[in-house]
C-alpha cells in the first residue's frame, strides 16, 4: 500500500511540471509586456523597468521558469498589481471556504448521487425509477448560477406559505450553516445527478453478474444482497467520476462563490481578472489544478481499497 | 453448422446495401427511444427558432423603453421587461442563435483538434502518443471551467474567446475517446490486409478508422454541446464572455441578479431557457448512445 | 442392475412435476422449461442432460426460486422433503437457500464476489443460517477450505478470488455450497469451465464428499462421460422437456430416445478408433424459441420422425423397465417402421 501511494505521488509529478509551465506560458501568451501587465496598467515606465528587473524577464526564458517553480516552491508567488502584497497571502486565506464548500458539496453529491441511483436501479422501469432519472436529467441540465440565483429567492427572501416565511437561509456569505446550506446544495446538485446515473447503471450491470446470483443462492436477504453485494462492486467506477467531477465542482465553484458572494479562491479569481491583477489569476490557477491533482490522488488510493482486483503493489 | 453457414451467405447477397441496413437499423432504434425523439424534435424547434425567430419578434431586442421597467409578464411582453424596459421575449429569441453558435462551435473546434490528437496519437503510438497524452493530462488535470476562464483572461472578454476557450476544454475527451477506438480499430485484422494492399496512412484513417469512431465521437458531441452551452453561459455570467447590451443568456440573468426583490423574472426566464435548450441536448444525446452503442455507459 | 423404480420404494429428496418456467419478452412468451417432470432419490445423484438451450439450467434454477425477471415459474409442483417449494413464501425460502439446498455454479471465475475474501463469502453462509458469530464462521470456513482439499487453508481463507486459479474458486464455491450440510447440492456444469485435469479432481471430490456427507446431488451437465462417471440417474432435456429418464446403466447400455442416441453418438470415443469416420452429430441445431414445432419437439432433427411426431406431442410414457420415455417409436400409435431399433444408429 505504502509504495503504491509513493508511486502514485511521483505519477503526478510530470503533470505537476506540465501545469506550473501552462501557467508560466499563460503569462507569456497574454498580448502586451509583461513587465507592463504584472506591474499594472497605470505603473510608471520606472515601476515597469524595477518590475522588469524583480521578475528577471531580461533573462532567458529556461532561467526564468526555473525561478518561478523556485518561487512556488518556496511560497512566494509573487505580488499583486492592486495592493501590492504577496499572491500568497491574498490566497491563503480565501482557500478555507473554497475547500470547505467544495467538500460539502461533493459530500452532498455523493449521499444523494449514490442513493437515488440505488433506489432507482433496484425498481428499475418502474415510477420511482423514471422519476429519479428525470430529475437527474434536469439536475445535470441546469446552470448552477441560474440555481442558486433561484434558490436565494425561494429560500433566503423566500415566500409565504400559510403564515410562515421560507427565508430559512441567508444569501449571502460563508461560515454559519445558514449560510452554507444554500451554496452547498447549488453546487452539489449537478454531482449529484451525475453520480445518480452512474451509479444506476453500474449497479444494474452489477446486479446481473454471477456472484449475485450465488449469494442469492446462499440465501441472503434480498435488501444485503444490494447492499453489501451489489452496491460495493457498483462503487468501484462510481469512485473515479467522483474524482473527475471534482473538477467540474472547482469550476461550479467560481460560480456558486460569485452568486453568494463568499470569500474564496473562485471569487478571488474573477475579481482578479476584472481588475487585470494577472499574478493572482495566475497563481489561482495553479491552486486549483493543484487542488484538483490531490484529489485524484486520494480518490485512487481509495479506489486501490475498493477494487481489490487492482495489484497494489 | 455449415449449412447454416451457406444459408446466411446467400442470404447476404440477396440482402440490400448492408450499409442503408445499418442505417436503417439506427434510425428505427433511434425513433424508438422516447428522449432521442423528445430531444431532437426539440433540437429542431431551436434552431428553427434561431434562424427565423428574430424577424417574428414583437419587439427589438435592443429598445429601452423607461416607462415600462422590470414590468412582470403579461399579454404586452409576454417574458415582461428588463431593467432598461427591454422586451424580455425578444431577447430569448435573439439569444437563442447566440446558444446555438457558442455550442455548436466550440464543439467544433474542441472536436476537430480532439479527433486530430486522438486518432494521431492512437495510430501512430510511441513518443507522439505519449507527448499528446501527457499534454492532455494536463489540459485535464485544470478544472473545467476555469481553463476557459484562464484562457479568457489571457485573450481577454469576449464571446468569440469563450467559444475558443469552451472548445479547447473539450479536446481532451474527444482525444481520449478517439484514441481509444483508433487502438482497438488498429489491432482489427482487416486493417492489416488493407495496409498489405498498400494503402497509404491517410487512406487507412479517413476511410476506414474515422467511419469506425464515428459513433462515440457523435455521441459525445451531443452531449459535450450541452455542457459547453452551461460553461459558456456561466462565463457570460460572470462578465467574462458575451458583453452588454447583447442578449446573451448568461449576461441577461446576471443582469437580473440586482432585481431580485423587485422582478425574478429576469433572471428566472433566460435560466429557463437554458435549462431547456440544454436539457434538449442531454436527451437526445441519451438516445442516441442508446442507438448507436448500447454498450456506452455515460 | 439398478432400477428407476428403486426410486418409488423410499420418498424421494425431491421431486419435480410439470414444473414449467417461462421468459416473458415484449411481444411473446419463451417456453423455457415446459413440463418437466423428475425425481432424485436420497443420496443418489441424478444427472440432467441437454444441449445449451435445452433448459436444463432454468430447471435448477427454478428449484431455488432463483428465476429473475423477466422470468416467471408459471406452474408445476417442486416437492422438497414432501413440502411444495412454490408454496413457500420468500423468507422460508432463503433459510431453504444455502442451508438445505445449495448450489454451485458453471463460471467459478465470476461466481465468486470480487470485493470480499473467501473467507468472508463462506462465512456468510454461517452467520445466516446458524448464527454463529464472525470468528467462530471464520473457523468453520477454514475447516471447510480443508475439507475441500485446498493447500494451506489459514492462509487461503485470507485471500480475495482472484487470487486463487480457477479450480481452486470452484473448491471454494463447493465448500460455501456444503457448508451448512445440505441434503441437495445442485451443480450447474461445474466442471465445465475448467481444465480436463482439474475437471476429473472437482468431480472426484464432489463423490468423495458425497459418500461422507450423504447428500443428494442434482449433476446439470451437457457432457455425457461426466454423467457416466458421476450419476445414479438421468434425465435428458430437449427443448425445455425431458424425453428420457433412466438408471445410467440402462442409459448408456440401452438408449431408448432418438435424441440421446444422438448425444451418445456426439460423444469421441476413445476405446475405438474410429478411422476417418466423422463424429457422429445430429443434424440441423435446436430451433429457435419462437418456432416450436408442433409435434416431437425433435421431430424435425429425428431419422426416425414419421408422420405422427411432426402432428402430436408424444407424452412420457413409463418401460417395462420402470425408465421414462417420451417417443412415439415405443407407443401403440407409432405409424412407422415397426421393426425400427434406435440402436442401430449407434456408431460402435
């Protein structure tokens, strides 16, 4: 197990590589000087000629990366063009909430995903079935923004129903449950619908293989039989599109922060771009792919532990 | 046995063109799925709507009118009024062609260089299979939306960079897709036979690897449509993609966000509209794995 | 020589009348166990007989109530120790299940859940229907693993399927089927898919462990030399119905149905050297579901048929000899040749 993580973190490393490149290119890529870009738009040609100099973008380009994967690596990640700080600690703190709401969501997604996938697999054809799959379908075709805008509305300024108001959560902010109740469901919504259709169509390939058959035979409950038979062999590739969603979610994530408007990386971001401050965009990229890479990891660990046909070692 | 065997060969002489049976067998599973139909009837609705709808609108897209503001629906504006007094109506059914435009092409473009890369790598295998593969790892390993959002910072706001940036996130499924069919076409014996004959690399893949991944590759098309419809509208939303006052949906329900006390309609029709144009798509793509590879789960 | 009519002298374990299962598609109903009618006495093995399609597996199947949808057993009688198994309700069935019958499996492969030990799988079957508690099923499994002839059992009993070759799974598939001592094991093809040298240790064993344990076995199998090495009784299935039942003796000394004429014929004959004269195959294949013929099921494939087998359906009918027979040849409307001996079709 030990050097099967071991040679599952070094499997990343290339990746690893090739995204602090992408992310070093895209500051290349962009049109203009980038002496001009990272200092900012109103820098003086002076602040420009410094920031040239700081950045050593009179340097060849191989030098240069070097001192970027250098500076990540060390933590300095350069400055921001609106106040000048360190990217570092304009990004620490807005993690928490981006993390925090993408766990949740993903947990969300997973409870729900899961179980109306086995519901509906288990009363395949039948109204229940045909329900679920039907609000899957819808789960999977609605804009999350468009959800959460409609959520807020429902249930932050809400309505009233027979005397009682249904603006039980707030719209806006992180921290209290009142204010992660709303978020969490918008953004688990579409894993949820995604993970529902997988699991359904796992478990029915599952349930028609010999092994149930056999436990069948060996007199299980019908109810164990789906449970602990069926559904953890149904969980194996159900695993892996939790970890590919991830990343959908950490983009869901940029939206559903804007429409709550919490504090977090996703924010961060498109406020970042709108102000052309390009080393925080930059460095938010590379957060999130970051993020996005150690989740993959943990999910093929923990898929090592499920699939018991997967040669560990 | 070998009766049978003679039986079945003479019946494949006498049988049509087994290529308009093939067809024939797809468009009879196809019809007979419910979503397929549902999906594609609507589908063809749309884009009706998108061509022709503007000259039936009531009104302008683009006319403000101070007097009528944030006027819930009613028989006059039957979506109501945004804030500027713009007749909602008109602006759904101009925005359509912009859903349309911004989904279709960038499929296209992450199709094409997808299947390029795909087929490419699958084919050739070696060095170029593993550089291509491990740049598309890459291109995975960002999240999806915010790979057009870089991309978009870089080239800046506008809808023609979204659909460029939608459509470079969606190359590496088709490379992925492609190559993996390209690999099990390639070790297929016929393929041998016809390289034996002396058919040149270009040949063997146009006429006789493309027409087998067509499927997936169609399949995952329709369905790659629908996400990149949601993804771009969630740019547009966030000012990053279509720019006021065009009457994109993603832009028209931010526009709504600041009127939520006054008038949800802004911002609950044109999410409306999205969930339907992409819900179209989800179904008919549904269906269409369904008729095309039954074994293709999603 | 041994009898079917022994059979009547004690109760039978079980016993099967017009047991009829069908398969329900959209547009018509298949006929998958149509009438089928047998005994196996205590103790003793009967062999069930017939080419894929035949029915043979549904009829196991249907024995435990295992049949799934779109399946349905539409009518018939299971009599297990005297008691209807139809009648029984779902929870008396699955304490009936893996504890007083068994059954193993034609794929060890497959049949065996990729995800758990053996150990744990064969547990299971102590924990549901003798309460014991996890370590003390675990013992018993290990026992088990013994009993079946695996090397290094506590070692074994650890371990994940695939893991293990394929012979090995179907020991283990054995002793989950016997751990709870059952008086009926049924055994769909479990040789099969198994190598020739591994086939003749499973069976082995199976006979070993039926003279300690006692119990009766249900051999489904297309392969005549397992019938002849390992049953008491045989049953052979055409088309979802037995056209003859007999003592193995009598089966294979003197076959009565054209069909098992046949099937004997299919098989290569080792003591012989039959020169470059071709296997022996019955002609044409078995039709399609939803073209059953009207008369003799077999009738079509038959070098016997006459005008009466392609009209009615010959009933089973008992020999002299207390075997079961279900042709017209042996019947007083038989319109063909009547000094017609099946047996001369027989290649020597």
């Amino acid at each position: 197990m030990f050097t099967f993580i071991v040679r599952r973190l070094l499997q990343t490393i290339p990746v690893l590589i090739g995204v602090t490149i992408l992310t070093f290119g895209m500051m290349r890529l962009i049109p203009g000087d980038p002496a001009q870009i990272m200092a900012g738009e109103s820098a003086s040609p002076e602040q420009i000629e410094l920031t040239r100099e700081r950045l050593g973008l009179n340097d060849p380009l191989p030098v240069q990366y070097m001192d970027y994967v250098t500076g990540i690596v060390t933590g300095d990640l350069g400055t921001s063009v609106r106040n000048g700080r360190p990217v570092s600690g304009e990004i620490a703190p807005r993690l928490r909430p981006t993390i925090e709401l993408a766990f949740y969501s993903t947990l969300l997604s997973v409870l729900i995903g899961v179980t109306a996938g086995v519901i509906a697999a288990v009363r395949r054809g039948k109204l229940s079935d045909s329900l679920i799959m039907l609000f899957a379908l819808f789960g999977l075709s609605m804009p999350n923004f468009w959800l959460g805008l409609m959520l807020i509305q429902y249930f932050a300024i809400g309505f009233d129903v027979g005397g009682i108001n249904t603006g039980w959560f707030l719209a806006s902010g992180w921290g209290t449950w009142q204010q992660m109740v709303l978020p969490v469901i918008t953004l688990g919504t579409a894993g949820a619908a995604i993970i529902a259709r997988m699991t359904r169509s796992s478990m029915l390939e599952v349930i028609d293989q010999d092994y149930i058959r056999t436990a069948r035979a060996k007199g299980v409950k019908e109810r164990v039989v789906v449970y602990r038979h069926a559904l953890k062999n149904a969980l194996i590739p159900v695993v892996t599109v939790v970890g590919l969603q991830f990343g959908a979610l950490l983009g869901g994530a940029v939206l559903t922060e804007t429409v709550f408007a919490i504090n977090g990386l996703g924010r961060l971001m498109v406020d970042s771009i709108n102000a052309r401050d390009f080393p925080i965009v930059q460095s938010g990229v590379l957060v999130f792919a970051f993020l996005f890479v150690l989740v993959n990891i943990i999910v093929d660990i923990l898929y090592g532990f499920l699939n018991k046909r997967i040669d560990l070692n | 046995m070998r009766e049978e065997i003679n039986e079945s060969a003479a019946q494949a002489k006498a049988a049509p063109n087994p290529r308009i049976v093939k067809i024939k067998n797809f468009w009879k599973k196809l019809t007979s799925s419910k979503s397929a139909v549902i999906g594609g009837i609507l589908i063809i609705l749309f884009v009706l709507i998108a061509f022709i709808g503007p000259y039936f609108t009531p009104y302008s897209p683009f006319d403000t009118d101070t007097s009528n503001r944030l006027v819930g629906p009613s028989m006059e504006h039957w979506f109501g009024t945004d804030n500027y007094g713009r007749d909602i109506f008109s602006r759904i059914i101009h925005g359509m062609s912009i859903t349309l435009y911004v989904g279709f092409f960038s499929v296209f473009i992450g199709m094409t260089v997808g299947v390029l890369f795909g087929i490419v790598s699958g084919y050739y295998g070696g060095k170029v299979d593993t550089v291509i593969m491990r740049f598309m790892d890459i291109l995975l390993a960002f999240p999806g939306i915010l790979l057009a959002l870089a991309i978009v910072a870089v080239l800046g706001s506008s809808l023609e960079n979204v659909i460029i940036a939608v459509g470079i996130f969606s190359v590496p499924v088709f490379a992925r897709i492609v190559r993996g069919s390209t690999l099990a076409v390639k070790k297929l014996e016929y393929i041998d036979a016809v390289k034996a004959l002396g058919a040149t690399d270009g040949r063997i893949i146009f006429k006789h690897i493309l027409p087998n991944v067509a499927s997936p590759i169609i399949v995952q098309a329709t369905l790659s449509i629908a996400t990149s419809i949601l993804s771009a509208s969630g740019l547009s939303f966030i000012g990053m993609g279509a720019q006021p006052p065009i009457p994109e949906w993603g832009a028209m329900l931010s526009d709504g966000r600041n009127y939520m006390y006054d008038a949800t309609h802004i911002a609950t029709i044109p999410g409306l509209a999205i969930v339907v144009v992409v819900l179209a798509f989800n179904l008919f793509g549904d269906g269409l794995r369904d008729a095309l590879d039954p074994k293709m789960k999603n | 020589m041994v009898k079917a009519t022994d059979i009547l002298d004690e109760q039978p374990i079980l016993e099967v009348k017009d047991l009829q299962t069908s398969f329900f598609t959209e547009k018509f109903e298949v006929k998958a166990v149509d009438g089928v009618n047998f005994a196996v006495p205590k103790g003793k093995t009967l062999g069930i007989v017939g080419e894929s399609g035949s029915g043979k597996s549904i009829t196991s199947l249907s024995v435990l109530r295992l049949i799934q949808d779109p399946g349905k057993i539409k009518g018939g009688e299971i009599l297990f120790k005297g008691e209807n198994l139809l009648d029984k309700s779902e929870a008396q069935m699955r304490k009936i299940r893996g504890n007083e019958i068994s059954m193993i499996f034609q794929e060890p492969m497959t049949s065996l859940n990729p995800v758990y030990t053996v150990g744990q799988q064969i547990s299971e079957a102590y924990m549901i229907h003798q309460n014991m508690s996890k370590k003390e099923a675990m013992l018993r499994s290990t026992e088990m693993l013994e009993l079946v002839g695996i090397p290094s059992p506590k070692q074994r009993v650890k371990q994940y399927p695939h893991e293990l070759s394929g012979g090995m799974r179907q020991r283990v598939m054995i002793a989950m089927a016997l751990a709870c001592d059952p008086e009926l094991l049924i055994a769909d093809e479990p040789t099969t898919a198994l190598d020739v040298t591994i086939q003749a240790q499973i069976l082995e064993l199976m006979k070993d462990l039926q003279d300690r344990l006692g119990m009766s076995i249900i051999m489904i199998t297309h392969d005549l030399g397992v019938v002849a090495e390992t049953c008491d009784y045989v049953a052979v299935m055409y088309m979802g119905k037995v056209v003859e039942y007999a003592s193995v003796t009598d089966l294979f000394k003197n076959p009565k149905h054209p069909y098992t004429v046949g099937l004997l014929n299919s098989l290569p004959r080792h003591d012989v050297d039959l020169g470059d004269v071709e296997l022996n195959v019955i002609k044409g294949s078995v039709p399609s579901p939803d073209n059953i013929p009207t008369g003799c099921r077999f009738a079509p494939r038959c070098p016997f048929a006459s005008d009466i087998c392609h009209e009615k359906l010959p009933h089973l009918e008992q020999s002299e000899e207390g075997n079961q027979i279900r042709c017209w040849i042996y019947t007083d409307e038989w319109d063909g040749d009547p000094e017609v001996n099946v047996n001369d079709q027989r290649s020597t």
